[in-house]
C-alpha cells in the first residue's frame, strides 16, 4: 500500500487547523510534522505543543519528524503529545538502537531517517527493529528544495537489503517529491511519500494528491 504523507511545513500556519481538515478530506493518509531545533539542522520550527494542538483536529496517524540533537530527551513528550510515528536522523544518534527502543516503549511507530550523505550502511544492525526507514532526498532544513537523483538508487538497495532478509520495514521518502519525480520514486520501491511544496504550494491539495496516486498506484 502506498502512504501519501503532506508536511505541513509547507501549509499556512496562520489557519494551521485548515489546512490539515483540508488535507485530510483530500484523501491525505498520514500528516508529516518537521521537527527542527536550529542546532541539527539550520531552521527552527515546531515543537510538542504543536504535535498536541494537530492531534486535536485530525485522526490521521501524526508521523513525526525530528531533525532534532539528542532526540532521547524529547521522545516521550512527542509520543505524550499524539506522534503515531517518531522518525530519529541515525547522525543525530550516539544508541540509535536504544532511541529505536525508546520510541517503542513510549507507544509510537519507530523510523530511523538517512542524511543524502549518510550510507545505508549506517542501519544495518537497526534494520530489523525500525518499522520504517526514511530516506532523505534533500538536505534537511527547509522545504521546497530540488530532489536529489541519486536517492532513486539509495531506495532500491535499502529496497533489496530488506527483501533479502525477508522484512516489512517500510520505505518513506522526504524531499523534493513533486508531480515529475514522484513516479520514479515509487517504481524504485518506496512506500511512503512525503510532500510539502507541491501539495501545500498547490491550488487544489485533492487534485494534486490524486494525480500522486494515480502515478505511484495504490
Ligand atoms: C525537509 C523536511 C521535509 C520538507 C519537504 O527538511 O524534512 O519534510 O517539508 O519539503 P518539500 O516536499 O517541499 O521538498
Ligand atoms: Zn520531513
């Protein structure tokens, strides 16, 4: 099954509620929340606070991600706060599979994310206890940025790493997704697609959205 997943990095802050309703009745399956510190990455944006206030207005799961330092210290207050999913940047984690632990325990979904610089290598021994790897196509930071190509064939060997050792671990991308690369993403064998910029920067977020789908299938 394939997860479109807007990041409302992108969307109107000043009628915040809205835009996720207006997602949410365009047929969005997951809502993408940045996490940025102004330390991991250069942009600060959202905290729990937020995560809580989003909770309130929507029932699709909260896939929650933080391009935070030391994401131990804020792992309980975002799954207190609604996060369904809680992804973690493998650079940002000293005991990545402690934080993956963490994240179980405190009651969400837990993803571990890869810089474009950062090998697949990284999460070999994590790969079994992630229920998602999220491959980042732009440095992190900022929206609207162009996808960087060679993701497609990062995807398809994290694709083949985790069919060879027979998992379900799903594949999410970040960054650039848009109407011309969303097609190849998903042919390379992602699962789960984030989209800021080209959903929120759109005219109309449920025509946008079914032409996604009708691109990548269901
Ligand atoms: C980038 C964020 C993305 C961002 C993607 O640091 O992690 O989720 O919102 O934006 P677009 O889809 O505009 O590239
Ligand atoms: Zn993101």
């Amino acid at each position: 099954m394939k997860l479109i997943a807007p990041s409302i990095l992108s969307a109107d802050f000043s009628k915040l509620g809205e835009e996720i309703k207006a997602v949410e009745d365009a047929g969005a399956d997951w809502i993408h929340i940045d996490v940025m510190d102004g330390h991991f990455v250069p942009n600060i944006t959202m905290g729990p606070i937020v995560v809580e206030a989003v909770k309130r207005v929507t029932s699709l799961p909260l896939d929650v991600h933080l391009m935070i330092e030391n994401p131990d210290r804020y792992v309980s207050d975002f799954a207190k706060a609604g996060a369904t999913l809680i992804s973690v940047q493998v650079e940002a984690c000293v005991h990545l599979n402690r934080t993956i632990q963490m994240i179980r325990e405190a009651g969400a979904r837990p993803g571990v994310v890869l810089n474009p610089s950062t090998p697949l290598s990284s999460i070999e021994w994590v790969l079994e206890h992630t229920d998602f790897v999220l491959i980042m196509s732009v440095n992190p930071g900022f929206g609207g940025q162009a996808f960087i190509e060679n993701s497609i064939d990062k995807i398809k060997s994290l694709r083949k790493m985790i069919q060879d050792r027979g998992l379900s671990t799903l594949i999410q991308i970040d960054g650039g997704v848009n109407e011309k690369t969303i097609e190849k993403i998903s042919l390379a064998g992602t699962d789960a697609f984030v989209a800021g910029s080209a959903i929120f920067g759109s005219p109309n977020y449920k025509q946008t959205i079914d032409s996604f789908r009708k691109k990548i299938g269901k």
